[in-house]
C-alpha cells in the first residue's frame, strides 16, 4: 500500500510539471542541474552567449544554497530568520527576474526540490518577497504575485514528504 500511495504522489509531480510552460520546465530543469551539481550546465544549456553568461550568473546566485540547506529556521521564533530570509529571498529574486517562471507553483516545484520538503513554509513569503521587489518589472510582479493562490498564502500545515520526482535534460533524439 505504501508503494501505491508514493507512486500516486510521483505521478501527481509529473503532472504537475508537465503543466508548466515549455521555458518552466527548461529552466526548472537547468536550475536543478545547477543547484545539486548534477551535471555541467553550460555544456546542457548554453545555447549561445547569452545563456551562457546567465548560467554563470545563477550559479553565483546559488551559491548560498549549501548554507540554506542546514540553516533551517525555528516556525516559531525570530532568531534565525533574517538571515535565513535574506539569503532565501535574494535567491529567490534573482530566479524571478529571470522571467523563465511565472507562477508560484513553478518556483515551489524548483525550490522545494533545491532545498527539500522542510522550506514549504517559507516559500510562500519568499516568492512574495522576492517578486514585489522593484527589481522585477511591475507587469510581471502583477503576474507574479497574482499566481500565488490564497490557499497557498494561508496554508496552515505542509506535507513533510520529500519530492520524488525530479526532472532531468532529455536529448531531443530519445525523446
């Protein structure tokens, strides 16, 4: 039984990803391959100068991912939280003004993958944060903000299980 409930969850993430835009699910692909080391990303994505010089870019962006990881804040006090929010939040910002994702469920699905389970409860204020800055161009933070759904705003719990589904470059020949 337990096996058919986490096979129903993986399919419920392919669904889920696959109804992202075809430049979401690129750049959530290209984002985990730079965030978990899983592979050189300049070879996989650069298609030409620009990108390339982007995807240096965000690995510097991403450098703070190994302190987030282990930085996980107390839900209840306010100690670590700025420092934590901080890092989070500028991360955060630079993959929004990217303009690659345009919904919260996209930047949910990449940071919970890049992070783990443990940061749902901060992503909500993180994306808020992050894409109300003046940073991002007020057409897109209207968009932006305007994804993230009331339910997801107010949650009052999140599932502490780990992603399972995480989404890899696929030669265009074998797909």
């Amino acid at each position: 039984m337990t096996y058919a409930g986490t096979a129903t969850l993986t399919i419920s993430e392919l669904r889920e990803f696959a109804g992202f835009t075809s430049c979401e699910q690129r750049y959530i692909r290209r984002s985990l391959d730079i965030g978990l080391g899983r592979q050189d990303a300049f070879k996989l994505w650069a298609r030409d100068e620009a990108e390339a010089a982007a995807i240096r870019k965000q690995y510097v962006a991403y450098q703070d991912l190994k302190a987030l990881r282990v930085m996980s804040p107390d839900d209840v006090g306010f100690e670590d939280i700025e420092v934590f929010m901080g890092k989070l939040v500028r991360m955060a910002a630079f993959d929004l003004a990217q303009e690659k994702l345009s919904s919260f469920s996209a930047f949910r699905f990449l940071y919970e993958r890049l992070l783990g389970a443990w940061v749902r409860p901060w992503l909500p204020g993180a994306f808020c944060g992050a894409g109300a800055l003046p940073q991002i161009r007020p057409d897109r933070r209207k968009m932006l903000l305007h994804s993230i759904s009331e339910a997801a705003a107010t949650a009052p719990g999140w599932s502490a299980r780990e992603p399972s589904f995480y989404p890899e470059f696929i030669e265009k020949e074998a797909a």
